[in-house]
C-alpha cells in the first residue's frame, strides 16, 4: 500500500500560489492550505468600506482561491508575531516597508510549524525565481528554507526544474519532470497554465493585497512611528492608516477626513477614542483628530474638515468638536480654501 503524502500550501491569494497547489493537486498529493493572516493584506475589507468600491468584489482572496481548487484553507493569524518581522528585518525593507525577505522566512516557518503538528510531509509556495527583486533571487531563496527550518521540504512547483531537487522530488513523491520551470518576472507564463487549468477571475496584481509594498501607506506607517516617538503599531494603527484623508498640519496632531458615507461609517466607530469634529451646518465628513491639538489648533482642524464639507464655499460653517472626555463644542469657522492647504500636509 502506498503512503498517501500531504502537502501544505502557502495561500496568499494571489494566482502564484493557487498555480503551485494545483500543480501538486494534480500529482494526487492531498493539499491543504494555510493563509498567514498579518493584517496587512485586508483588501476585503477596504472594499467593504468604501462606497465607490461597492461594484468591485468584496471577497477574501484565499478564501475564493481554496475554494476554486477545492481544498481546506487554515487562517493563521499572526498579527503580534509579525511585528516583530515588520519592525526589525534581519535583512531589511524592499522598495518600500516590506521586508519581503524576513517575512517569508516567516511565512513558510509557520506553514513549517503547521506541517510538524499535522503531520504534514512538505511545503509548496508560489515562489518565482527572479520574480520580485528582494527575496525570489535564486541565491535568496536558499535563506528562505534556511531560516524557516523547512529545508528540502519546501518546494515551489513553479520554478522547481531550475532549482535543486527537493526531498519531495528526490523521494518521488511528486514528478519533477512535471513540475515548472518558470523564472523572472513576466507574468506569461503563469496565465497560460491559468489558462490550462481552466482558471479566471483570479485577483490581480501578481503581488496581491500586501500593503507594505504601497509607497503612499509606508508614508503613512513611517508618518505614526514619527509621531510617537517609537516604532510600535497596534491593529486598529494600521486599519485606520488605508482609510480617509491623512493631514498633518502640526507636527502634534493628524487629521484623518472621510472621504465619503462608507469611510464616515467605519470612522465613526472609533470615534470614541479620538477627538472627533463634523459638520454641524452643512453636511460634510467626520474627522478624527490622532495626538493632541490646543484651542487655536482645534479651530484649524475645524477648517479644514469644513473644507471637505459641502459648506466649502460658505462663509462661516458650524463644526462640532467631540473630546475624548465627552465634552462637546461648537466652532463656526471660514473653511480653508484648496490653497490654504499646502501639499505638505498630506501625508
Ligand atoms: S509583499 Fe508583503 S506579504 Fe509578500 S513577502 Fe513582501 S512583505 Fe510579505
């Protein structure tokens, strides 16, 4: 009788990692996926904030990907471990805050761990040689096995014939000879054996959800830890960062805007913890205030949530001002124009 072998999948979402799990599908391994959950690719909750992205679909990639191909899904939550990775990367940050390199040493480290307890056999992953800069060089991807402690078992059916044969392969689990022999970063290659498996309506970009690639929010990140004096985050840091409009108009306080009824919505939730201000008169956003802003700098807030407000044009608007002991005020105030807001502010 012959064992039947188990592999574990590394699911991100994206068309790279759904590709390597059908390829060992197809073998007749038993696969099952893990999804590393670490805050930062929320896509679909983002979608569900926003009113303008109401059209666009609001599903969970993952999920929609163990669904296409059949197979269990297991969401790891990772959130406190993974600031660790964020804040300090042995091998530092890509382009932009992604410190793609340590975080998937990471990644396949506790699809290793979820291996050992399941009594799993190996791990597959989406990885392309020379795909992304940072961490898919073909000397690079040696660190990754290394430093999670999958050594031969981490195989990536893409790219495996231009790569050292694995225990899987060596073993004759799976067929090396019908593994991939994908490198770089052209993204032909991918969709015609998308096109092969019958497969569409796969997310898009390549890179998935991950918002650490985005040069806009690790403004943003780098922005906070600025303002705090330290390098630390909390989830609802780096929800609140990818909604509404940031402006820093004093170094000791932020303004985050609503940009429209989906943001006011999910804003308002944490309206209790934050100096908030609308539009009393007109209607208009509800803004956040994140730090602390003195009686004259209350009045600038005003304004400036005034000026996103359909009073813009108006003389005077009325803002109500909420602390965050309860107190409440009401400023009328002359909106700021679009000039009087310079591009600096923006962060
Ligand atoms: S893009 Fe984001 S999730 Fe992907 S490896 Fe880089 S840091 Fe990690």
């Amino acid at each position: 009788m012959t064992t039947q072998r188990k592999a574990v999948a590394l699911i991100s979402g994206g068309l790279d990692s759904m590709l390597a799990a059908k390829i060992i599908l197809n073998q007749g391994i038993h696969v099952e996926g893990v999804n590393i959950f670490t805050g930062f690719c929320v896509a679909g909750h983002t979608h569900a904030i926003r009113a303008r992205d109401r059209n666009k679909s609001m599903r969970n990639h993952a999920l929609w990907v163990a669904d296409q191909l059949g197979i269990k899904l297991h969401i790891i939550d990772v959130i406190e471990e993974y600031k660790q990775v964020l804040l300090n990367p042995k091998h530092g940050y890509g382009a932009n805050l992604n410190p793609c390199l340590d975080c998937k040493g990471f990644m396949v480290r506790k699809a290793r761990e979820w291996m050992d307890q399941h009594r799993f056999d190996f791990i597959i992953t989406g990885e392309v040689v020379g795909q992304r800069p940072k961490s898919q060089l073909k000397h690079k991807l040696p660190i990754i096995a290394r430093e999670s402690e999958a050594f031969d078992r981490l195989l990536r059916p893409l790219s495996a014939q231009v790569l050292e044969p694995t225990l899987p392969e060596r073993a004759g689990w799976v067929d090396r000879e019908k593994l991939g022999r994908i490198t770089g970063r052209s993204r032909k290659a991918q969709m015609a054996m998308a096109d092969r498996f019958g497969f569409s309506g796969y997310s898009q970009p390549a890179g998935g959800c991950c918002f650490l690639t985005d040069s806009n929010y690790s403004a943003k990140l780098r922005d906070l830890w600025r303002m705090r004096g330290e390098r630390r985050y909390e989830f609802d840091d780096i929800m609140l960062l990818k909604v509404g409009r940031h402006l820093r108009p004093r170094p000791n306080f932020k303004l985050i805007v609503a940009r429209d009824a989906g943001e006011n919505r999910f804003l308002h939730g944490f309206s209790k913890r934050f100096t908030h201000l609308y539009t009393d008169s007109h209607p208009g956003p509800l803004a956040l205030i994140d730090g602390h802003a003195s009686r004259d700098e209350l009045e600038l807030a005003a304004r400036i949530t005034a000026r996103f407000g359909q009073g813009r044009a108006a003389s005077q608007v009325r803002v109500k001002v909420t602390q965050r002991d309860g107190h409440q005020q009401v400023l009328s105030v002359t909106p700021l124009s679009q000039d009087q807001i310079p591009k600096e502010w923006y962060v």
